[in-house]
C-alpha cells in the first residue's frame, strides 16, 4: 500500500506490505526541522509517547474493520500458503536494487527524521530507502524474517518540508506499529488467486476487494494520527495531505491549510444530502484512501479530541518525570564529586 491519496488495489508480494511487527526501543525526543542552506537544522522540540500502544490512537474505524477481516474464516493461513519465499525475494531485491539505502553517513537528515519518529512512537527503526520517482510517495515493505523497510520517493523529498517528510514517515510507522501490512497482503494475495477462478471464485474477489477497500481506507486514517502524534501539530499533517492532493514545489509557498480545511467543511455540506451521500459513496468505494479533504477533516478533529490530549498529557507528564529523575541524578552526582 503506497502514501498515493486514491490508488486502487494493486497486487504485492510482500508478507506485510503497507504504507505509511512493532518492538520497542528508547524514545528519545525528537525536534522539529527547516531547510537553511541545503541543511536541516533542529527549532523545537517533540515529546516521545513511551509504551505507546497501537490501540491508543487506533481510529474506530480501523480496529471494526480489522476486526472483520480477522473474522474471516482462514484468510491468514490461505494467505500465508499463496504467498512463497519467492515472491518475497522478488520484491525485496526489486527494491533493494532500485533505491539508495538511507543511513547515519548517507542521507543522514532523512536517517535522523527516521530515527526520531520511530522513537516518539516506541517503534524501532526500519531500513529507509529513497528511490528516484516523479510521483510523490511512500510505502513500507515487512518481509518475514527481516528487518521491515520504508521506501520513499526523491519527488515526495521535494514537494515537503522536512516537518512535513517526518509526519510522512511516521505515516509510515503507523502501519507498523499496528500491523497493517499482514492483512493487506493476505487480502491482495488471496483476491488474486480468487480472480482466477471461474465462478464464485470471481464473486468471492469482489465481495472480499469491497471489504479490503474499506479497511485500507480505514487505517490510512489511523497512520493519519501517528502521523500527528510525531508531528504535534494538526496543520503539518493537513499541509501534507493538501501538497499531495494538489501541490508542487513552485506552489508550495502559495498553499493555505485554513482555506484547504474550509474545503473539506464544504465537501461535507455538498454531500449531505441523500443524492449527496450516495454520489460520495460512489466516488469513494473502489479508492485504497479517503479523499483528501476528508482525512484534512477527520486529522483537524482528532487533535481536538480529549483522546489526542489525554495522549500529549501523558507523553508531556512522562518527560517531566525523566528530567526530574536525570537532574536529581546528576545532582548526586555532583555532590559525590564533591566529596
């Protein structure tokens, strides 16, 4: 599953391939960046979310319909036989070959963007790659028995900020963290294989491709909240959505959130009606993503939420204690000295 704002099924083979299995690491924190003179420099600082759970920013949407496709029955032990060492090997060194592989002493501002997103998510790291492409996007490959990898795009580095790249890439994480990636491959694997069967074969792809469809677009907005919880700031997160929906680097500077979320209210108003309603049904039911105005709506609503602050409080009550517990560290420490 790739960042791609309304991309329509596409065929991996990947044991886990998704966008935007967590373990934990430390959770340093992390700083907002800008570009001056070719160069990334650190403005302000973020708050890490340590033991941070998947269910803790997962959006309802999401955890109903993962729930129904683990429902259904022998989807994962089907998947698991469609899908051999194989075509994993395939897409691997499709992408290992194709890309440059991101790290402390090459591309070292996109590795440190990395590093500290995966922190403040309580998630360790996976490989990063950047691949020449002019369509801006990002996708993450979990490859059974090997480290998980994000791939992003050379033409998305140049469209965003580095803030912005960031919430991108923990984006990215977010399906990590909550296991994204099995179920969509399971799901494409096994609607491959169903559509070439005769018969109810066929039938059983397109009913399982409309479930499938509505579960992607689901978690793209749970990656949406990961996204904000590494950011902290609703209109970084919405500027990413606005640049992919309509935006190019000599645009960049003209582009103005507010007026992008006034659209998105009145996207809601168009389609409020019952025509309404069933033209928005229509228009979104075959798209791997919701539009872009509406995951610009939902992004905007949830950091207003009491769930988002409750986050931020923790996270913020948790790096209070850290600092006092390192100053009172260090103060013995002193005096030890001193003796």
């Amino acid at each position: 599953m790739s960042l791609c704002l309304s991309n329509p099924l596409t065929t991996t083979a990947a044991t886990a391939k998704e966008e935007l299995s967590p373990t934990t690491s430390s959770a340093p924190s992390c700083s907002r960046f800008k570009r001056s003179s070719s160069k990334v420099t650190s403005i302000q600082a973020s708050i890490a979310f340590p033991n941070l759970q998947a269910d803790e920013f997962r959006h309802p949407l999401d955890r109903q319909n993962t729930a129904l496709l683990r429902a259904i029955p022998g989807l994962g032990e089907l998947g698991k036989f469609l899908l051999g060492p194989a075509a994993e090997q395939v897409m691997l060194l499709e992408n290992i070959g194709t890309s440059v592989l991101v790290s402390d002493n090459q591309l070292a501002d996109l590795h440190r963007l990395m590093e500290e997103a995966a922190g403040i998510l309580d998630l360790e790291a996976p490989e990063l790659y950047v691949r020449q492409n002019p369509v801006p996007n990002a996708y993450t490959l979990a490859i059974a028995g090997r480290k998980p990898f994000v791939v992003i795009h050379t033409s998305l580095v140049e469209l965003l900020t580095p803030a912005e790249l960031q919430a991108v890439l923990a984006h990215e994480l977010g399906h990590l963290k909550c296991d994204h990636g099995i179920w969509l491959t399971f799901a494409n694997i096994l609607a491959l294989g169903a559509y070439s069967l005769p018969g109810l074969g066929v039938i059983i792809a397109r009913n399982l491709e409309e479930q499938l469809m509505r579960w992607l677009r689901a978690a793209e907005l749970t990656c949406d909240r990961a996204a904000l919880l590494v950011a902290q700031d609703p209109k970084i997160v919405v500027s990413v959505l606005m640049k992919l929906a309509g935006g190019c680097p000599s645009l960049a500077s003209q582009l103005n959130v507010e007026a992008f979320l006034k659209q998105a209210r009145s996207y809601d108003e168009a389609s409020s009606s019952p025509l309404g309603w069933y033209l928005r049904n229509a228009q979104t039911r075959q798209l791997s993503h919701p539009l872009p105005v509406l995951r610009a709506r939902e992004i905007d609503r949830w950091a207003q939420s009491a769930e988002y602050k409750l986050l931020i409080a923790r996270a913020s009550k948790a790096a209070d204690e850290k600092r006092s517990s390192q100053s009172a560290i260090n103060v013995r420490n002193r005096s030890l000295s001193a003796t």
